[in-house]
C-alpha cells in the first residue's frame, strides 16, 4: 500500500472530515457516502471506544477510502492506529515524544499546533504540514497571514470552527492546503443513517476551491 505524505493527505480534497463515531455499524456505510462525494482522506477521532474498530472496518472494506487516526496524543495512541489500519495520523497539538513515535511507523503525522513556538517544535522534528488548532479560537485567517512570514514553507490544515461559509477564506490563504471540520458528518445524520445527505455535504466540500 502507497505510503502517503502529509501533504498529499492535505492536498487530496479542500477538506478533511472530522469524524466521531459511536457504533462500528456506521463507519463502513459513513466512509462510503464520503467517498460518493469526492472525500477519500477520512479522520477518525480517537474520542470514542469504537474508534479504532471503526478505522479497522473502513481499512477492511473500502478501498477508495483512506482512513486516519484523528485525536492521537501519544504513542500508545500512535500504535493502536497503525495496529487498526490508520494510513495518516492527526493531533490536537504537538510533543517532540509524539513526534517521534510517528517517525518510527512511516505514517504521515498532521500535528497540531496553535503557537509560534509549537510551529518551531514541529519544524525541528522534521514536520511541515501542520494543523491548525483550534483555527477559529486561536486567530483564524489573521494568524495565518502572520504566520506566512516567519514560517512561509509550513502548510496548514486549520480545523476547528470552519464552516461551508468561512472555509472559501481559509482556502484562499497560500499556506493553507486544506481545512478539516466536523460539519460533514453531523451526529444527526449519522444516527438517523441519511448516507444520501452525507454525500451531499462531502460533494459541496469537495467542489469549495474551484
Ligand atoms: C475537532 O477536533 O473536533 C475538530 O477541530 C472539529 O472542529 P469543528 O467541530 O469546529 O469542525
């Protein structure tokens, strides 16, 4: 199986999916609708016990599909995520500790930061693809502009607070490769199984920049 770089994770789609799932039974037919509408990079966050049982299922039975680890905060997160099938990992913020633990598995790592000196602690370990976040909470747009200085070669996924509405500003940033959010996968939609909305949510996010 094609190993992924960070930045091909966060250059397949404008958006990444953050996705929280409570029963295993829905992570199959979720990673499907989502790749009906053009998203194939999928998060899944480490937040609930079926989690890697979900990112197990997708591995398993949708090819299209490339399922990620999101919520991964230290090396034993890390492992269990490769051990289920985890072709990329995200986290919410950054340690030289994490860092490495995603070095020694091959896997790409989208760390989060939020702060100048996260951003040099993650550059130091050799990661240039990076979260943003939380986006919206830590300075949005502004922050990023200030960042493109000091730190022009990093590329961004900010994630928390995106929107339909305010991610078309986030995109046009030239160190912005693409946005994550949870507005794909509603808890309504998946609870009340309406795969058909799904798509439709993933098929406008994945037409956002053109
Ligand atoms: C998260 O970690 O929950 C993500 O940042 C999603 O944030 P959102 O719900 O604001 O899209």
């Amino acid at each position: 199986m094609q190993t992924l770089t960070a930045l091909q994770v966060m250059q397949d789609a404008p958006v990444i999916p953050v996705i929280v799932l409570d029963q295993v039974q829905d992570a199959v037919p979720l990673a499907r609708a989502l790749v009906a509408g053009g998203i194939r990079m999928l998060e899944i966050t480490l937040r609930t016990p079926q989690a890697l049982a979900c990112i197990e299922a997708i591995a398993r039975e949708v090819p299209q599909a490339v399922p990620g680890a999101g919520t991964v905060r230290n090396r034993a997160d890390v492992q269990a995520a490769q051990r289920a099938g985890a072709r990329f990992l995200v986290s919410p913020g950054y340690t030289h500790a994490l860092g490495q633990a995603a070095h020694a598995t091959g896997l790409p790592l989208l760390p989060g930061v939020a702060t100048g000196s996260e951003i040099m602690a993650a550059l130091d370990d050799g990661y240039t693809a990076l979260k943003f976040f939380p986006a919206l909470a830590s300075g949005g747009t502004a922050l990023l502009k200030a960042w493109n200085g000091p730190f022009a070669e990093v590329r961004f996924c900010p994630t928390g607070g995106i929107s339909p509405q305010n991610a078309p500003d986030f995109l046009a940033l030239p160190n912005v490769a693409c946005v994550g959010g949870s507005w794909l996968t509603p808890t309504e939609a998946i609870t009340r199984q309406n795969w058909d909305g799904i798509t439709r949510l993933a098929t406008q996010a994945a037409q956002l920049r053109s």
